[in-house]
C-alpha cells in the first residue's frame, strides 16, 4: 500500500498535466455517470461476499460451490442490464445533460463507452474477488494492486509518447489494463479454487431468492453511497461546471489513496467477523468489530493528519496546476472518511446476520438526504465546499444509527462501544493534533516543515494509540507482533 501510495499520488499528478483540468473533470464525470449503476455490483458483491463467507464459517463448508455458482449467473445477468441502462437513459444523461466544453462531446462519449466496458468487467468479476476474500488470500490482492500500479504508472509514460487526443488514448489504456486485472483474478481463482472451475451454470430458485432478497437491502444503502458520490459531482458540474469536478478528482483520488491502508486492513478482518458469527462465537466477534474499528480509523487518521495540514503545501508540491477548491475538498474529503472508516465493522456484522431491512431503510433514508441538501445550499449559492460540509454532518448523524440499530443485533452493549472505540481514539485524535501543528506554526513553509510535520504525527499517533486507544490484550498481541518481525 506504500508503494501503491506514492505511485498513486505520482501518476495523478501528471495524468492531471497531460490531460489537463477540463479534460480530466470530463474524465472524471463522464465516467461517474456509469458508477452510478455500480450500487447494483456493490449490492451483489456484499451479498455474494456474505454468503461465500457464511458457507465457510459452518461445519464441512456447505453448498460452496452452488453459492458461487449461482452468484456467477445472477452477476452476468447485472452486466446484460448494465450495458442495456448505460447505453440508453445513461448515454441520454450525456448527450443531453452534463455541461460538456465544445468540441469535446466526441472524446466524452468514447470515454463513457470504455466505462461501460470497464464497469461489465468488474461486474462479472465480483464472485472471483469475494471468493478471493472469503478464502483469506490477501496475498493475492497485494500482488495484483502491485502489478496495477504499475501499469497505471506506465501509462504516464505512454501518454508523452504517443501524440493522439489524450483523453481517449488515457481511456483505451485504462480499460486495457481493467481487462488484464479482469484475466489475472480468473485465472488464479480457476486455478486454486475448485468452486470456480464453473462447467455449468446452475439455476437454484431458492438460493437466488436468499441472495437477491439479502442484495435488495443492500442495494438500498448502496443507492444512497451513489447518491452523494455521484450525485454530488453531477451537482458540482450542473452548477460550477468541469473544472471543479476536476477539484473533486483530486480529492477523491488522494481518499482513495489514503483509505487503501485502512480498508485493507478491514478487508482482512471482515470474512473473521462473519466467519465467528455463523459459529456462534458473539465473544470473538465483538472483540474483532472494537479491533477492527480502532486500527482502521487510527491508521488512516495517521496518514490522513499530515495531508489535512499541509494540504496547501502537499498540492503545490504535488500537481503542476492545482485546481481551484482542491486544498479545501481534500481536507474534508478525508475528515469524513476518517468517520465513514468506523461503519465498516458495523457493516460486515449487520450483514452477517442477514436481518437487513431495519439498519438499511434508515442508514439509507439518511445517507439520500445529503444530495437534496446540497442541492438547496447551491441554490442559495453558497461554495462548493458545502456540499462536503452537509455530507460530514450527515455521515455523523448515520454513524449514530448505525451503531444504536446494529449493535442489539448482535447481542453487544452500546457503552461498550462507546467506552471501548470513541472513548478511547477521542484522546489520541486531539491529542495528536495539537502536537503535530506545532511544527507546522513554527516553521516556515518548506519541505523540512513537511517532513517534521510527518514525523511529529506518525511519532505522536503512534504513542498515543498505544497509551490510550489499545486495551491490555490489544497491546500484547502488538508487543509480540514487533519483537516476531525484529527478531
């Protein structure tokens, strides 16, 4: 993830100096029209992951192979409709739609076509990445985000050479290089899981109606996720045009850089959450949800703490033009990911029950309010940074539901989350806060100020999680995890 990290905000920042502002806002909006299809894909892969992960956590694992199977069928038929939707209502949308500059509707629609392409091929490959998941081979992951990385970084190089309309050739390697991610996950899953070796597709009735029923509730939160991501950046173009939706790429990309620590490490836990669940060990599987929640909001606070105060400096470093409103969407951009990284483990364990319909309509309910919110604030004509502020304030009020609608669910007490989770991170979060910005005051604004700034809250999280955030058994596990890797 460090080497993905630094790849990550490295090719960004040239992809933005070829490509441009308007060019890369295009980019970026044209491609989320499609996304916004993808809460179908997200809906499908948190069922296909839970059953997939549920079937292993009983005696013998199950009717594995039929769940994978029958999830691959109800994926391909999801990629028909994707493909049917993106090329009528969503090719609609922007033709019609989006505020396109002249002259560049043409390099638009190709670049929506190839999302299309992308998004059916990342459709067909959920059942292969939850299987994946669900085996715990998070090796597998680390090689191919690797080998990613990589070829995005040489795409950078690509894109000096050959002289053709940048976004379009930007596109066609993009989506050329989603298809050998595509090959590579088919091929290790054939390979070394003999549930994905499909000869047939089979049609279980009740198994699809179990999967498409637990998928529906999902879909509705995932429809609100699309709503103020997509949403949003549908909003930001409608009324400032590409050129902040280029601000709001930025933005996005150095969250998802940044988040990739945490979620990763969320990614190994989750399939242990559902796993201790369908065993019945409750005991366990609270203390991985308190765990999992303190160290992925910890680490990615770690990260994210010198990024939020040396914005200014870390963008002027980092991009030839910084676009206007970036510095701010950055900071807010990762102040709420910082509260959406704690409904991760609420999340997997609500899904672990399979009692859905409650915690989906209201976190839902919630979650949809933002875009009509932000909506009014522009109406008014208030900044572009407002809309980030309404979906923080949101975000807090949803991360509320979830843990009063959640928790008695799974048998486990709200002050001990309290106790155990938000009492615990409050201290180091001030507290390494008001540390780290002493340098920043201090010192003259400079490549020094940054490193010192860096060290100040990697040194500072870091103590501070330990003396405060991590409980006795938290830190033994930690103590013996060092002294195995300096030994």
């Amino acid at each position: 993830m460090l080497f993905n990290l630094v790849v990550a905000l490295y090719t960004s920042r040239v992809v933005l100096e070829v490509l441009g502002a308007e060019d890369f806002g295009i980019y970026n909006v044209t491609g989320g029209v499609i996304a916004m299809f993808f809460f179908l894909t997200t809906s499908l892969s948190s069922s296909t992951q839970r059953f997939l992960t549920f079937e292993m956590g009983r005696e013998g694992e199950g009717e594995l192979a039929r769940v994978f199977n029958v999830s691959f069928s109800i994926h391909l038929i999801i990629a028909t409709l994707i493909i049917i939707l993106g090329e009528t209502i969503g090719l609609w949308f922007v033709q019609n739609k989006l505020v396109i500059p002249q002259g560049r509707m043409h390099a638009a629609l190709i670049v929506y076509h190839l999302s299309i392409v992308m998004a059916v091929l990342g459709i067909i490959n959920v059942p292969f990445t939850a299987l994946i998941i669900a085996r715990e081979r998070m090796n597998v992951f680390a090689i191919v985000s690797i080998v990613e990385t990589c070829l995005r970084l040489l795409i950078v190089f690509v894109l000096f050479m050959i002289a053709y309309d940048k976004l379009i050739l930007y596109a066609l390697l993009s989506g050329l290089i989603s298809l050998l991610i595509f090959l590579i996950y088919q091929v290790v899953c054939r390979k070394n899981f003999c549930e994905s070796r499909l000869k047939k597709l089979i049609w279980d009735k009740d198994l699809f109606k179990q999967i498409g029923g637990f998928a529906v509730w999902v879909m509705n939160g995932n429809l609100a996720v699309v709503g103020y991501t997509q949403g949003l950046n549908i909003l930001l173009n409608l009324f400032f045009g590409p050129s902040v939706n280029a601000a709001r790429g930025i933005g996005v990309q150095v969250q998802n850089a940044v988040t990739g620590f945490s979620s990763n490490f969320q990614t190994s836990i989750n399939p242990q959450i559902t796993k201790n669940y369908a065993s019945g060990d409750l005991v366990y599987m609270h203390k991985l949800i308190i765990t999992g929640s303190k160290l992925s909001f910890l680490l990615l606070f770690m990260i994210s703490l010198p990024i939020v105060i040396e914005a200014n400096f870390v963008l002027n470093q980092w991009l030839v033009s910084v676009p206007d409103y970036s510095v701010s969407f950055v900071r807010l951009t990762l102040v709420i990911a910082l509260i959406t990284t704690l409904s991760h483990s609420l999340i997997v364990a609500v899904h672990a029950t399979g009692r859905l319909r409650k915690f989906q309509l209201i976190e839902g309910t919630i979650l949809l309010i933002i875009v009509p919110i932000a909506y009014w604030c522009l109406k008014l004509g208030y900044p572009p940074e407002s809309v980030y502020v309404v979906h923080l304030l949101v975000a807090v009020v949803a991360q509320i539901a979830r843990v009063m609608i959640v928790l008695p669910m799974i048998n486990m007490s709200v002050m001990d989350y309290i106790n155990k989770i938000v009492l615990r991170i409050i201290p180091s979060l001030f507290l390494a806060a008001l540390i780290t910005v002493i340098p920043f005051y201090y010192m003259d604004e400079n490549w020094l100020r940054l490193f010192m700034v860096c060290l100040t809250a990697g040194l500072s999280v870091v103590a501070l999680s330990y003396t405060t955030a991590l409980d006795t058994r938290e830190k033994d596990v930690l103590t013996g995890l060092v002294k195995s890797f300096i030994k």
